[in-house]
C-alpha cells in the first residue's frame, strides 16, 4: 500500500513535537511499562506509518490486542504500541463455505454477533469471547471442543505485514513457515493484519453434569469421549480442607439437535451480584465455600440436564471478574499434562498450592488434542490442561512468593512431560523454557528471518530469547 508523501510529513511532525511517554499494561497490572507512543490503529496506513516513525525515532514496536497476554508480550520499555482494538474489520463471511475472514483486532464476540444469525458457530476459541482475533492466534489459544486441537486447527490463512513493509498471505501450503511460527509466535514476527478462520454449525446441545473424583478424571473422560462430545470442561473444588482439588465435576455437551440453530445469544446478567460473591470468595475461605455450595447445587449440580446452542455454551459469564485493586491482581496460569499423569500432577498441585497458601480461586480443565503444526507447541501430544486462577498481593515478596510456586508448578509439570502455557507472567526460568519449548532456536531462526531489523518487540521476547542461536554445522 502507497501512503501520500505530505502523509508521512504530517505524521512524523506531529508525532515528534507533541508525543509524549505514556504507560501500558496487561489485565494482571504487573507489567506496567513506560513506552514512547500508543498509536490506536484503525487501518493499514496506520500501521505502516507507525512503522516509518519507529525507524525515524529508532523505536521498537509491540502489538496489543485486548490486552490479556500477561507475559510482558504487549509492550517494551520505550517503544511503540499498537493498540490493534479499532482494527476490526468483518471482511467476508461464507455460509455455503462455513468461513469468516476478519480483521485481527475482532474479538470473539464480534464474530458470534454476526455468525449466529447464519446458523454458524466457532469451532475454537477461549471459554470466553472477550478477545480479540489476533491475540488468540498470537497465543495459539484452545477450546472446550474436545474435536480440535489448538487454534491453528481452524486457522485457513493470515494476512501478515512484516517489518520491511511487505504483506504476505500465510498459509499452511503458502509461505507455511511463517504461518507456524506466527500462530503461537507472541507477536515477535510481524503483524497479522487479517484472518480466515474455518466456523462449525450452530447446534442445539444437552449439557450434563456428574460428579468424579480427581483420580477418576480421565478414565470416565475417556469413555465419554469415545462416545462423543461436542464441548467439555471440569472444575474441581477450590476449598483448601479435605476436598482441596479432589472433588471434581464434568461438564460436558452433545449434540441433540444437528439443524442450524438461530436463536438469540445470551447477554451476561446479575453482574454486580456475581462480582460481590466472587469478591467474597477472594477474601475468606467462608466466601470459597459459599461459592463452591452454590456451583455445586444450582449452577451445574451433578445430575443436571439441560439444553442450549453452542454459541451461547461459548459464551460463558466473564464481567463480573473484573478487578481493579490497588493490593491485588488475579492472575491465571495453565499447566498441560498427559492424560494419563493428570492425577500424579494434581497431586504435585495440591501440596505445592497449600505448601505456598495460594488463594486460589478456580480450578477448570480442558482436553486438547496435540498440536502438530506450529514451532511452539503447548500440546505435545493428547493432554489435559489444567487452568488455575489466583489471587496474589502486588507487593514485591508476594511477586517473589508466587514466582517460586509456580516454578515448582512448572518443574513438577516438565517431570510428568508436560508443559506450562507462555501467556502468563515469565515467572518460570530459562532453563525451564528451553525444556518446555524444545523448538525455540527453530523459531527464533524465523524471527531472524522475517524481522532482521528486531522491529517487533516485547519484554516476553527479550526475556526468553535473549540466548544466541547455535549455528548449524
């Protein structure tokens, strides 16, 4: 794409006497970082001369979406941030085809918004639809749909801007390395202006719900799946005491009616109340048992049946855990195992979490298949992802505290050949990374080469990469 000369002049000047440094971060507030710009980007004419005044300014560039990627990915001290929210366009939808193509600042719910009158459903995505297009493939997000993998599993091709200013299409026959090492990639290779995703039928589901103890978890998954699920979750107990991470519950979807379903998506209700018992819950482990007796009896009690479209199973309540204290944040982590070393880790979990005195406040699980495409996989082989959200202080011995614990987590993890998920915080060590992400130097080889100049950066890049990559003999 051509931009006018006087363009260029116009943006250079007027971002040279009146830019000012300004600060960004991620939904954890434990990555605040003093950058040089924010540049709200709303079409490629602006990424492009955001990109010309980095190279005046001698400016690295990060790229934000709704910022939920807590590992310092969105941002780099005294650089330029892309705040990729108002680039978000719908290009094209296909109901024969059963396709969408956006642009990456879409989120989630944007895309159901306009699907779910086609009778068109998404295949995979997180439990929430809060994020945005191009943050979910930079991170390889995965789903509750035990029939995919990964993301890149609905991924049919990207739309890149590299650094030099060249746009490529990505695909898995067309430039196929760029296309497995951006998905996963963190941002770190070049900007991912659009996507074609592949979309599913909106069917009407039943959702059942039974109890299993934690070392019971796979087995009866197992049979289950072998008799077909359309979506699956479990949650086990958060109440430090006897049942601490043993008493679980399944939740899983079949399919009951095949035809396309229309109906109306769901809006999220009774947030203030939801947010006040949740609250409750962070502060006292009364509040933990409260809410754990009420998942337990009313919202999915072991027995319940039920029915609902898949698009609105994907749109689970999200609002009311916003938080915004001044003492303390709530962080996620997730950690992939096995199948079969899911009980052996949940052991290692429990004494680790009480050994620490983690205010952990949820516990889910997912099945994701292996991810045989891109340069970092999480998903190894069949496993089991364990998702725990916790509350921790924002002092600096509570950072350091929380460090330690989930480098325990992590190396328990590594021990049973799993692995732990880089959108959270670089607590983890090195050497931890390096034996979680065997392929680094293989995708670090493809920063080098689509990013000779280092343009895109991020504190997660530097902290991570920073090793020199091993010539081949």
């Amino acid at each position: 794409m051509k931009i006018p000369y006087i363009s260029i002049i116009l943006f250079l000047l007027s971002n040279t006497y009146f830019a000012v440094a300004e600060t960004w971060n991620d939904v954890s507030r434990l990555n605040q970082t003093k950058v040089a710009k924010i540049v709200e980007a709303k079409t490629e004419s602006d990424l492009l001369l955001a990109i010309e005044y980095a190279r005046q300014h001698k400016k690295q560039i990060s790229i934000s979406g709704t910022q939920h990627s807590q590992g310092g990915h969105i941002a780099t001290l005294d650089g330029v941030v892309l705040d990729m929210r108002s680039f978000n366009q719908i290009m094209n939808i296909s109901a024969k085809d059963k396709t969408i193509q956006v642009q990456s600042g879409v989120t989630w719910d944007h895309i159901q918004k306009v699907i779910n009158p086609l009778g068109l459903s998404v295949k995979v995505m997180q439990s929430s639809n809060i994020f945005s297009i191009g943050g979910s493939i930079s991170a390889n997000v995965h789903g509750r749909d035990p029939s995919y993998g990964p993301l890149v599993d609905t991924i049919l091709s990207l739309k890149v801007l590299l650094s030099d200013g060249r746009i490529l299409q990505a695909s898995r026959t067309t430039n196929s390395e760029l296309f497995r090492a951006i998905i996963g990639g963190y941002g770190a290779l070049g900007i991912i202006l659009e996507a074609k995703i592949a979309l599913t039928d909106n069917v009407l589901l039943k959702k059942t719900v039974h109890a299993v103890k934690y070392d019971e978890y796979w087995q009866q998954l197992k049979q289950d799946l072998a008799k077909g699920l359309s979506l699956h979750f479990g949650r086990c107990s958060f109440v430090q005491g006897k049942h601490f991470l043993d008493d679980c519950f399944q939740i899983n979807y079949t399919v009951a009616d095949a035809k396309r379903y229309t109906n109306p998506l769901h809006q999220e209700s009774h947030i203030q109340r939801n947010r006040t018992f949740f609250h409750f819950s962070r502060q006292s482990n009364l509040g933990k048992h409260l809410r754990w007796s009420l998942q337990k009896s009313i919202i999915d009690p072991a027995g319940k049946t039920s029915f609902i479209s898949r698009n609105n199973a994907m749109r689970p309540p999200i609002q009311f855990l916003a938080y915004n204290s001044l003492k303390d944040t709530d962080i996620l982590q997730e950690y992939f195992v096995p199948v079969e070393a899911f009980a052996s880790y949940l052991d290692d979990m429990r004494t680790i979490l009480r050994h620490h005195h983690v205010n952990l406040l949820s516990m889910t699980i997912r099945y994701v298949k292996a991810d045989e495409v891109t340069l970092l996989p999480y998903a190894t082989k069949e496993m089991l992802a364990i998702v725990i959200y916790v509350n921790q202080s924002l002092d600096k011995t509570a950072i350091d505290t929380a460090r330690q614990w989930t480098q325990q987590l992590v190396q328990s993890a590594l021990k049973h050949q799993g692995t732990y998920y880089l959108t959270y915080q670089r607590y983890p060590t090195l050497s931890q990374f390096y034996q979680a992400y065997p392929q680094w130097q293989q995708w670090k080889k493809m920063k080098e080469k689509y990013d000779p100049s280092g343009l895109w950066m991020n504190q997660f890049y530097q902290h991570y990469f920073s090793v020199p990559v091993k010539s081949e003999k």
